[in-house]
C-alpha cells in the first residue's frame, strides 16, 4: 500500500513537487520584531520560561501564522534545551545570548546526564507541540527541531556563542576521544528528542547546523555531514515518511550533493551563494529552502521586492519552500514581511 500523496503545501514541495507559487515560512517567525510576541514574553518572565511553558510557547509560535499565513509553524523552543536537558546550566543574558558552564574535558562529558534523562526537562515541549496539532489551520505543516550536534557542541564547550567556534575547534584537535564522546552524546539525545516532537505531532523536523561553515574538508564529513546521516537514518527508520530539512549554514560549496548524502528531504540555503547557483548545484537534488538575506526585513522597499522576486525565479524550476537565509532580526520591521509575503504570492513567471 503507498501513501496517500500529501495535500499541504510545504509536504508537497518536501516531496519533491514544484508548485506555481512556492510555500513559504521564516525562520525565527516567532520573535522580537512582533509586538505580539514581546507582550507574551513579558508575560512569561524570561525566554526560557516562555519556552517551557507549553501553552504561551503554543501562542507565539501561532502568531505569525494568524499575522501572515505562513505555510509552515516551527515550534518555539531553542537549540540549548538540549544541553539543559543533559544537565548543563543554561541561561540568556539579556542583550547577549546564551551562556552555559563549559565543558572543557572527558570528566565534563561524563558528567552528562544519560540520553534516557532528557525527556524529563523537555516534556514542555512535546506538549506545546500537541496543543499545535490541535489548534494550527488544517492547511498548515508543523515543523520540529533541533540543533545539529557541531552547532549545539559549540556552545557546550565554549559555555556561549563564539564568532569562530575556537574553542570547540581546540578541543577536538587537542582531545578527540572527549569531543567525541560529547558528540556522539548530543546525536543521541538529538535523535531521541526529534523522535518524541514526532509523536507528539511534528509533521517535518528541520536538523540546525548554524556553524557547519566553520567545519572545512575533512572535518566537515566527520563532524556535519555524519552526524546528520546518522540522525536523519535513525529518524526515517522509526518514522517513515516524516520529512527532514537540513541546514549547513555558510556550507560553500559543501552543499552540493549534501541531501544525496545525508538522506535530508531538503537542504535549507543561507544567503552567503547566489539563489542561481543553489538551483544549478542544489536544487538539482531535490527540494530546497531559502535564501533571501534577512537584512531585507529591515530594509524593505523596492531592494525587498526585487531580491524575493530574484529568489522565487532562480528556484521556480524545482521543489522550493521560500525562507530567509537565517533568522529574521529583532530590528525588522513587520510590514516588510508583509511586502515580502505578497511579493512571493503574486509572483508570476
Ligand atoms: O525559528 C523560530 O521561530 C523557532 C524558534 C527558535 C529559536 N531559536 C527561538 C529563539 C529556533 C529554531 C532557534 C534556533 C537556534 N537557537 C539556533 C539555530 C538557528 C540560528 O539562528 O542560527 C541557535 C544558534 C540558537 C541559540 C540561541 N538562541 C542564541 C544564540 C540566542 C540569542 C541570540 C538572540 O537572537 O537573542 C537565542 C535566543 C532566542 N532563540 C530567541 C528566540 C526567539 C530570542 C530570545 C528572546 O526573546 O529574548
């Protein structure tokens, strides 16, 4: 018996149709650029209140959706709830980021709580994503997610985000056997938290590498490339049918043929290469998500309407679910999402 072909937009391009007018989400949809959201937020007291708090975490993920209709919702968490879930302390200086205790050494990596123990500190989430089963418009595709474990590795290890990621590169050349090991922790936990956003009714999971680009050569295969293989065959194999995106970002040319290789449904484009170039040597593949600079939402104008017109006519050809390049930025104005929503509806070849 085969599946039923999938009515919702976002899970047809995901399928590898090409659509007249491409779905659309953004990353980082559900943030401080809202005024909705930062009511919400005051209302929860800090961020990671508000991510743990299911019912609030369900509001501010829906807002966009009501304000836009963007095709997709992703669930409002973060990357970091998975170390705080492993037992390191985790919080956010406001005006900063994040910061967490370092783990510098093998003692630090054993000192992790098993893979079995995350579920305790993350259950908040898996019930913000059933209450979005439940209350998202039938046309529109819950994502999951989470944080790759080189991205999420650099923050354990440097206790905050770093512009290069030196420390997590010093460890791994200094003390391989420790980085491995933290590794190979984070990919498990990783395949047990998507798993359960699965059943709890994540539709697509989307795998964030946000400093894959700082991983060059060799050290590219082992540390973005296997893990996301090693992910996403878990997560076919206990979910068959269930969709992953997954973003190298800033890969160069290290995009291309990352989909053949690591079994990712779609590959998610940053705005560092042309949208031309990621159709010719991308998109070849399969489906692919992005790439308009995120800069464009503070900007607007008519810049705006010809970039978005520039990304939906490089990608027309294919399977494309129209994104940001990364995530839209706290001084972005909402009207110029707006503009760049209409912009990619009314396109017309
Ligand atoms: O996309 C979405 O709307 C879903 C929610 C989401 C958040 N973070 C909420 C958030 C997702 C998918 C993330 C992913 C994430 N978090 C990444 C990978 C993607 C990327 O942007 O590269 C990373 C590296 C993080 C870690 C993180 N979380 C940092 C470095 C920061 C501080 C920087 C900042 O923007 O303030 C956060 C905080 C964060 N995560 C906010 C939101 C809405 C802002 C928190 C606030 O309300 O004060």
């Amino acid at each position: 018996m085969t599946a039923p072909a999938p009515t919702k937009t976002i899970l047809r391009a995901l399928a590898g149709e090409t659509l007249p007018t491409p779905p659309i989400w953004m990353m980082r949809q559900a943030g401080r650029y809202l005024p909705e959201y930062r009511a919400t937020r005051a209302q929860a007291g800090d961020f990671l209140s508000l991510c743990y708090n299911p019912e609030l975490a369900a509001e501010v993920t829906l807002q966009p959706i009501r304000r836009y209709g963007f095709d997709a919702a992703i669930l409002f968490a973060d990357i970091l709830l998975v170390p705080q879930a492993l037992g390191s302390n985790l919080w956010f200086v406001t005006g900063e980021g994040p910061r967490l205790s370092p783990i510098i050494n093998r003692a630090g990596v054993d000192a992790l709580k098993p893979v079995d123990a995350i579920h305790e500190t993350l259950s908040p989430v898996y019930e913000t994503l059933r209450i979005l089963a439940r209350e998202l418009p039938q046309e529109t595709t819950l994502i999951g997610f989470a944080g790759a474990p080189w991205t999420v590795a650099t923050y354990m290890i440097a206790g905050r985000g770093t512009p290069d990621q030196g420390p997590a590169h010093k460890l791994r050349e200094a003390e391989p056997e420790a980085f491995d090991a933290l590794m190979d922790r984070i990919t498990l936990a990783t395949i047990e938290y998507l798993s359960m956003q699965i059943q709890a009714g994540a539709e697509v999971v989307k795998i964030f590498d946000s400093w894959a680009g700082s991983l060059k050569g060799d050290a590219f295969t082992r540390y973005a490339l296997k893990p996301a293989r090693q992910i996403i065959a878990a997560i076919k194999e206990r979910h068959p049918g269930i969709p992953v995106i997954a973003f190298p970002r800033e890969a160069g040319d290290a995009y291309i043929g990352f989909g053949r290789a690591t079994g990712a449904d779609c590959v998610a484009i940053d705005n560092s290469v042309t949208p031309e170039w990621a159709a010719e040597h991308v998109q070849c593949d399969g489906c692919v998500q992005g790439n308009l600079a995120s800069s464009h939402m503070v900007t607007g104008g008519q810049a705006l309407v010809d970039a978005t017109t520039r990304v939906v006519r490089a990608f027309s050809k294919g399977p494309h679910i129209f994104n940001l390049g990364h995530g839209i930025t706290p001084d972005a104005d909402p009207e110029n999402v707006a503009l760049m929503v209409d912009t990619v509806r009314n396109f017309r070849a």
